[in-house]
C-alpha cells in the first residue's frame, strides 16, 4: 500500500532508515527534543580531521523526523563539517519532497541536533 | 492484501442498504420538502419517515428530531441556541476538558460574548467527578453540556446522575451522543436529556446529516436563520437524501446493538488483551465503563504518526493522539486531561470498530503491530529492552 500523506522519497527512507543506532566511537553526539511535538532525536558523529567520516541517528519521532535524520546520516558522509549550513528546509525538500506545513519543524530539529553533535565534538575527544 | 478499518469513530462506511434507501431522493423524488406539489410532498414523506426511525432509536418523539447538517451544528445550535435563549437567567455553562471541539470552540467563542464557562476535569479513567459538578453549578448556570461517549477513549458518562443534579435546580442537560448512538442502547424516555447531537456518519450512514433532540417544551434560540423549516428550529432546505440515508442508517444500528455488545465487543477485547501483552502498553481510559468499539492504547518509546503510517503502509487504518499527525501540533487534548504523560501521548493508537469488522481485521493487526513496535523501539534513544 502507498500513503500520500508523504512524498514517496520520505516514506522511503522511514521505511527503511539509514545509519540507526549508537556509533561507540563517535567524536561527538547530541540529543534535543522538540518540546512542542515530543519528538526525540540523537545523532552521533565521528570525524576524521575536519571531514564526516560516519554519522549515525536514534529517534523517537514522526516520519519527517527520521526520514530527514536518515537521509542526513547518508548525504553528510564525507563532506567538511561546515557543509551542514547547506542543510536547511529548501535542501531537504528539494531531496526528498515537500512537507506539510505542520511538519516543517522536524527539519528544525535535525539541522539544530546534528548541528550541535559537531559542535560536541570538539569537546569530547576519544 | 484486505485492506483493514479501524478507525470507525472517525467515520464508517455506508451500509449499502442506505445507499440504496437514499439513490431515488437525487435523481426521482427531488423536490423541497417544502413543496406542496407531488414532487416535494413525496420528499417530505421520506423525512418524515426517516425523522421517525431515528426518534424510535433513541425513545424520543419525532417532533423532538430536528435535522442538522452534522454533529458540529448540532452542538453549536445547543449550546448557542440554550445560552441565547437563557440570557436573562444567567450567563454561565458548564462541560469538561475532554469534550469534542465543536463544544469547546463553541464555548471559547461564547466566553468571548460574555458568558462564563468552566471546563470541568476528569479522572485519569475519563469519568467525570459528579462531586466537582455539583461544586461548579451556579446560581447563574444555565445549561451542563457533557458528552455521552468519548470520541477518543469510548468512556461513557454517567449522564443520569448528571440530569439529577441539574434538573434539581433548573439547569437544562445537553450531550453530544455522536459517539454513543448506534453503538449502546439510548432511551430519551427514561434519560431525562433536554439536547442531544447525533451524526450520520458514524453509524454507517452519509456524510453531511446529524441531528439534534430537542425535549418537548425546551426552548433555544435557532442558530440558523433563514425560513421556517423543521418547525423553525433550523432553517435551510432539507437534505432530503442524507436525512433518508440518516434515517435507514438508524434503523440498521437499532438492529445491530445486540451485535455491537457481543461480537464486536468480543473482537476489540481480544485485539487489547493481545496488545496488552507487549510490554510498555497501557490502556487509556476507563476498562469498563466505555462503549464496545473503541480501544485507545498508549505503547512507550513510540511515536503516534509513525505507528499510524506504518500500519497504513500495510493496509490498516486507525488513529492517533499524538502531536502534529492531524493538522496540529498540539498531542490529543482527551489523553493530557486523563493525566497521561507527554510520552504516552505520543506513542497513542486509537482502534475503533464497527459492525463491518471480522476477526480477520484483528488478526491481521496483530500479525503486523508488534513488528512495527518492535522496530520503533530499536530506533529510540530511551528505550533499552
């Protein structure tokens, strides 16, 4: 059965997420939770110099949710840690498909919690 | 693959005997009801009818049956229709946290004309507290509007109770029994109600027909203005069609009540039973006091709409409280009121059968529904089995 509630690119990526579960090496993680939804997202990073060497989510959340940190987790890997300012609503719809409106915050959440694991891993080194 | 629905309360299929009762009113018997030529005495005798057959569900007398377009204007005519018409007694309503929106919007918007309202809690079982009623009542207070059945959790007001306490000081009662009619036994002649909203769309009839009980003597203002039909308690040309499709619809349901108390009531109980056996999941709401079609279970370290869509993906319709899977991004207003922790909220799933259901629907979903817990589980970050 195919649902049009969503783009067939998120669905996809909901259906089968990328890069879930802890990565016990990472260089640094982060965990925010929107306090409006409830939706839980956790990322972790690991970086070889200034480059994305591995990316990896957890999440108790709606189909954008996962389905942006999924496609996050793919699309990171091996860029400079800088490109994250690449990410924005206009990036991930242009990958994946428009969300509806009530749904635009998800995007918000992935940008503000993968944002904040890189800034994490300086902080922590292994 | 059969594609599995449970999602009844929100709205059910068209029995295809309505469907069959309501064809001849589009293209034969059009005419306004208003009409004294054939075409339109012909369509006043098919409302007439069908104004009868929902009065017998309901034990009241078909005068008392006024048409509306839906559950929503059932309730706005109520609630406008006593507060208007009341003015001069007082200015102040009571209903609870946990009622449909077309109550609490319409109360909001009555606030803001000047009239009081107080928003009663309920317990964590859903029930309402008749101690807190007592204590909210004024002598100001002019009407009590509570719904017969949550839409979200199936629990059943204790209505009776409620009509004693009001009737003892003059208040009139209305209920908003979208959920409870066609689905457990309901007699106006012995339940004192003075308004009571009904939908079509919930009983396996059309969209786009409700009605509203108005007791024999109770007066309201009409909410509608135009000309002078159903006795000039709602004006607009009659939907004559919907109202037939209304009426079969109501007929049918009186049929099937016995059904509904033991078959479907069978089929939700082993469906939550079933589900009750995964660890981390609660039930919403009273067990007991509730109607036979509705389970509303909460399963921790998941999200709502991710549950919703996964069973979509595999044939399987319900519904969820949680946030931001309607329009809104606000989780369900019912499930926070019972208490319920944001959590719980988030990971809610609403089943609600109807007669149309078989054994093979529930087996279906627990064929599928652990696997998608199970898998969401895994994802979360505070979840360790």
């Amino acid at each position: 059965m195919e649902n049009s509630a969503y783009s067939p690119g998120l669905l996809e990526h909901y259906r089968a997420p990328r890069n879930v579960g802890v990565l016990p090496d990472a260089d640094g993680t982060a965990t925010r939770q929107n306090q409006v939804c409830g939706d839980v997202l956790q990322f972790f990073v690991r970086l070889s110099g200034e480059t994305v060497d591995e990316v990896r989510f957890k999440a108790e959340g709606c189909i954008p949710t996962v389905a942006l940190a999924s496609y996050t987790t793919e699309w990171l890997r091996g860029k400079k840690k800088g490109e994250i300012e690449r990410l924005d609503l206009a990036h991930f719809e242009d990958a994946l498909g428009s969300l509806p409106p009530h749904k635009i915050h998800a995007a918000a959440l992935v940008v503000e919690t993968l944002r904040a694991a890189l800034c994490d891993c300086g902080r922590n080194p292994h | 693959m059969n594609p599995v629905y449970l999602d009844n309360s929100a709205s059910t299929p068209v029995d295809p005997q309505v469907v069959e009762a309501m064809l001849p009113y589009f293209t034969e018997i059009y005419g306004n009801a208003s009409s004294i030529h054939t075409y339109g005495q012909r369509a006043r005798a098919a409302a007439e009818e069908a104004r009868g057959q929902i009065a017998r569900l309901v034990g009241a007398g078909a005068k008392e049956v006024v048409f509306t377009s839906g559950g929503t204007e059932s309730d706005n005519t109520a609630l406008r229709g006593v507060a208007y018409q009341q003015r001069d007694r007082g200015n102040h309503i009571i209903t609870s946290q946990i009622e449909h929106p077309a109550v609490l919007s319409t109360c909001k918007a009555l606030e803001l004309e000047g009239f009081e309202v107080t928003y009663l809690p309920v317990e964590p079982s859903g029930l309402l507290d008749l101690d807190r009623l007592r204590a909210a009542i004024t002598p100001r207070t002019t009407l009590i509007s509570i719904m017969h059945v949550n839409n979200e959790i199936g629990t059943i007001q204790p209505l009776a109770e409620i009509c004693d306490l009001a009737h003892g000081q003059k208040i009139l009662v209305h209920s908003d029994c979208v959920q409870s009619l066609g689905k457990i036994p309901i007699d106006l002649g012995s339940l004192p109600l003075d308004l009571a909203s009904f939908s079509g769309h919930k009983l396996h009839g059309p969209k786009g027909i409700g009605a509203l009980f108005v007791r024999k003597n109770v007066r309201l203002r009409p909410f509608m203005l135009g000309g002078s039909h159903e006795r000039k308690r709602r004006a607009g040309t009659e939907n004559v069609p919907g109202i037939v499709g209304f009426g079969k619809a109501a007929e049918l349901a009186g049929r099937h009540l016995d059904e509904m108390a033991t078959r479907v009531r069978g089929m939700r109980d082993r469906l939550e039973t079933a589900l009750l056996q995964i660890s981390g999941t609660i039930r919403n709401g009273d067990e007991k006091q509730r109607v036979p079609n509705i389970s509303n279970l909460s399963f921790e370290h998941t999200e709502g709409e991710g549950l919703l869509i996964s069973l979509d993906l595999e044939g399987i319709a319900v519904s969820t409280g949680a946030a931001c899977s309607s329009g809104s991004l606000e989780p369900s207003h019912v499930l926070v009121a019972l208490g319920r922790d944001k959590r719980d909220v988030h990971g809610s799933l609403r089943f609600s059968f109807s007669r149309m259901n078989t054994e093979n629907d529930l087996q279906r979903v627990l064929e599928v529904l652990p696997t998608i817990v199970q898998r969401m589980r895994s994802m979360s970050p505070s979840f360790s089995a």
